[in-house]
C-alpha cells in the first residue's frame, strides 16, 4: 500500500485534478483505509479555501484614497511630459 | 504579492497606469477583470524582481514523515470551524496573512498566483519562469506550510 508520506505528496495533483488514472486509484485506496491522511486533505482543502479568503481582504478607504490622489499626480506628470503629436490638444 | 501597504499602493497606481496606457492592447471579449490581474500581477513581479534580493530561505517540507510503522505522529486537526469564519478582520484571517508575509517571495508569489488568482499551472510557470515541476514543488511546500501555522493556530485556542 501507499505510505503516507506519497499520499500527501499527491494532494496537488489531486485537487488540480491532473492526478493520473492510476495515481488516483492509489490515493483512494490509501484514503479508504487511512482515516489520518483522509483527514488531512480535508484540512489540506479547507487551507487552500482559507487562503483564499484571507487574502482578499478589503482595500481600508484611506489607502484607496492615497491611491486615487498618487494616481491623479502621475496622470498630470506624465500628461505633461508627454509631446504633442497632432498639434492640437492634449486629450488628458 | 508584495509585503507592505506602501509597496501594494504603488502596485495599483503602477497597474492603472499601465492598463491605460495598454487600454489599445484589451480585447473586448477577454473578461477586464482578468486583463486587469494579469497587469497587476507583472507590477507585482516586476517589483519582486527589483527589489534587492533577500537571503534565500529554504522551506522545510511541513507533512508528515513516516517512520518504520508510524506516519501520522500527530492528530490531524480539523481546519472546518475556521472556515465558516469571516477572516477579513479577525484573528485567524490575520494570523494567515501574517504567515504568508513571512514565506520567502519565490514561494508566497507561487501562492498568491495559484490560490488567490486561480491561475493555471501552465500561466504561473510562464510567468515565473520556471518548470511546471518547480512549481508544483514549491505550491505544496507554500500550501503544507499554511496548513501547519493554521493547525497550530487552532491548536493554541484549545
Ligand atoms: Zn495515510
């Protein structure tokens, strides 16, 4: 039977999907006899879930506004070093 | 992907520049939002790259090892009460981004791409520059070690 060890190394594969046929019969065999490595990729899954989650934490209103005002800056910089090409007028 | 708030504004203010300045370049039918991630994630990289070098740390391989007749030393906690929680501003959300600051860059923008932004493995090895085999190594290293600071952070409530 499958060690533990190579169990747990399959769980990328087997969440990408991308676990062979035979990779696949191996990893559910180990499981339906493992109760510890069934219940760590329950925990491996619920990770990936929670980094996630964790991740996308909401942007504080203070920062988007920095960056609103920063951006503002640049456009005005950049727009004012750029040349003019057509001779009319700047379009920002 | 970048560590710091200061770093992360210019980030954005970088990505908005450039989408405007690419706006010629955005294909109608290809979804925005996805052009838009794409735009940030190479001002992420391209910041990573910049940025002066950081000591390489190398990852510990956080699974369980198996010994002559023994694999699993330890119980495997359940990770299911943390997820019903909302992890925007409470503690184990925070723990969580405190733990993914810490990975070294190479690992954390492997993360960031693959679990945050859903990217295929196929774009993350593209954008990296690396082989699918190097990233898959360092996705599972990145993943195990999350797993196991979340684990030991529930273990510590108990
Ligand atoms: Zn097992």
């Amino acid at each position: 039977m499958l060690r533990c060890d190579a169990a747990v190394d399959m769980l990328l594969d087997a969440h990408d999907g991308t676990l062979s046929s035979q990779g696949r019969q191996a990893l559910k065999g180990h499981l339906s006899q493992c109760p510890s490595c069934t219940a760590f990729q329950r925990s491996y899954e619920h990770s990936i879930t929670l980094t996630a989650q964790a991740l996308a934490v909401k942007l504080p209103t203070q920062v988007s506004a920095r960056i609103y005002t920063g951006m503002t800056q640049r456009f005005r910089r950049e727009c004012a070093q750029s040349p003019r090409t057509d001779g009319g007028s700047r379009s920002c | 992907m970048v560590r710091s708030e200061a770093e992360a504004q210019d980030v954005v203010q970088e990505t908005f520049m450039s989408a405007f300045r690419k706006l010629d370049s955005y294909r109608a039918e290809a979804p925005f939002r996805g052009w838009l991630f794409r735009i940030a994630s190479n001002a992420s990289l391209m910041r990573l790259r910049t940025r002066r070098r950081r000591p390489e740390v190398s990852m510990v391989l956080r699974r369980p090892s198996c010994s002559e007749d023994d694999c699993h030393q330890r119980p495997v906690v359940d990770l299911r009460p943390l997820v019903s929680k909302s992890l925007e501003d409470e503690e184990p959300g925070e723990r969580l981004r405190r733990s993914t600051d810490a990975l070294p860059d190479k690992y954390r923008s492997v993360l960031v791409l693959s679990d945050f932004d859903h990217r295929a493995m196929k774009e993350i090895e593209e954008e990296l520059g690396l082989s699918v085999s190097a990233v898959k190594t360092r996705l599972h290293r990145t993943r195990l070690s999350i797993r196991k600071d979340l684990e030991g952070y529930l273990a510590g409530q108990v």
